[in-house]
C-alpha cells in the first residue's frame, strides 16, 4: 500500500500562502484515480463561516509516486484541509486528510 512519507506544507504547519501543496508517496500511484482535495475550513475573523472548497488542479509528478495539488488563485489566510486518496500498484485504495495553516 502507498502511504505518504511527507507533504510540504507539512500537516500543522504555518505556511505563507503556498503556490502547491505536495504529497510524496512510499510508490508509484495510479495517476487516473489518484485525487485530492483542498478546502479552507478556517478564516481569521470569521469564526462561524463554514468549510469552503478551493478550486485547484491535482497531478501525479514526473517521478509517479508525487500527488500535486496547485490552486486555482493564492490561497488567503487561514486553515486548510488537504483530502487524498490514491492507489497503488497493489490496488487497493488509501485515503488521508491533514490541515496546514
């Protein structure tokens, strides 16, 4: 099973609005059902907004074991949550979420 050995920004982190979000994986994924997701789940100031999902573009990188997430504008101030799932050369499904602010 793939399972992910870093992301950059790293889960909890404090990042200054990241132009990608990347997630490595321990092997090769299967690019056509790999997928992730990006949603803000916090902004300074508005403390009853709820969740909202940022539009952005995910890819599987060059060396086939990278999932990249890039938004479709800057990402503003405050907390995110990043949703994967991606498949291996196994078959079997893995899914995962952390957040970043």
């Amino acid at each position: 099973h793939p399972k992910l050995v870093s992301s950059s920004p790293a889960a909890n982190a404090v990042a200054a609005s990241p132009g990608r979000v990347t997630l490595r994986f321990s092997e090769r994924l299967v690019p056509r059902v790999a997928s992730a997701t990006l949603t803000m789940t916090g902004m300074p100031g508005m403390a009853d907004h709820p969740p909202m999902p940022v539009t952005a573009r995910t890819t599987v990188g060059g060396d086939g074991r990278t999932l990249l997430v890039t938004p479709n504008q800057r990402l503003v101030a405050g907390t995110y949550r990043v949703n994967y799932r991606v498949v291996g050369a196994d078959t079997h499904p893995i899914q995962g979420a952390y957040t970043f602010r």
